[in-house]
C-alpha cells in the first residue's frame, strides 16, 4: 500500500509560518503569548494526527503559493513530516504547561528550541524531526 506524500516546499512553507508564530511567543507578553502556543500546538497536532493537509499553512500554501509555482518536481514520504508535528507538538506542549507553571525560562527554551528547528527546515530543508523519524527507523531495524 503507498503512502501519502507531500510538496517539500509546502513543508519550508509551514515552517516559514511556524517560526513567525513562535518568534511572537518569544516576544510577546503573558496571556498573549500563551494563545499564541496553544494555537500553534493545535497546528502541530492537525498535522500529527489528522493530516498534514489539514494545517493551515498547508491551505495557505495550496490556494496561494503552489497555483503560482506549479506542480512539485517530487514528492516526499509524509511519515518523517508527521512524525515531526509531534516533535513540533511536544516541545509546544512543554512550553506552554511551562508558562503556565510560571517557569518562564523552561517555557521559552521549548519553544526557542522549536523555533530553530523551523528556521533551519525554512533555510535548509533540513527537517530535524524528519532526521529523527529515519534515525528511530534504521535504529528499529538493526539486530541488536
């Protein structure tokens, strides 16, 4: 049975939206902030769990850059990319119980650390969840 598969600029395009959305957490004061993860960590579960189409920087992406741009020369196994929402989803998760709990600090590692790996799926095309999902992979199939 095939998987689905997705554009990879649709997924630079994603990230390029992720990191707006976490450089305003960083910024932004307490309870806006707050909103700002909560609603973000709702994008990263969309992907996680339901599809990755079903995120709103992929609606963005397919009405508004991709009628633009054409058709992808390739597509990519959309596993690693979901396996990355989760990461993306815990690291939110983290963040934002940690805000809530007053440990600012914790909270904003999370999400610095999620903002960097964004910012180098954005740049690069690097996907460190992605890198992840493959690494466990290979890990899961070798004898020990």
């Amino acid at each position: 049975m095939p998987h689905a598969t997705v554009d990879p600029r649709g997924l630079r395009f994603a990230a390029a939206g992720t990191i707006v959305v976490l450089a305003l957490v960083l910024v932004t004061p307490s309870p806006v902030r707050e909103v700002l993860l909560a609603a973000q960590a709702i994008v990263f579960a969309l992907g996680a769990f339901v599809s990755l189409s079903a995120s709103p920087w992929s609606w963005l992406f397919r009405t508004l850059v991709r009628p633009r741009i054409g058709a992808p020369a390739q597509t990519e196994d959309a596993r690693p990319p979901r396996f990355a929402q989760v990461v993306g989803l815990t690291f939110s998760l983290v963040g934002l119980v940690a805000l809530q709990l007053g440990a600012t600090t914790v909270g904003l590692v999370a999400v610095g650390l999620a903002l960097v790996a964004a910012l180098l799926n954005a740049a690069t095309g690097l996907c460190l969840g992605c890198e992840l999902y493959l690494t466990t992979r290979r890990l899961a199939r070798t004898p020990a």
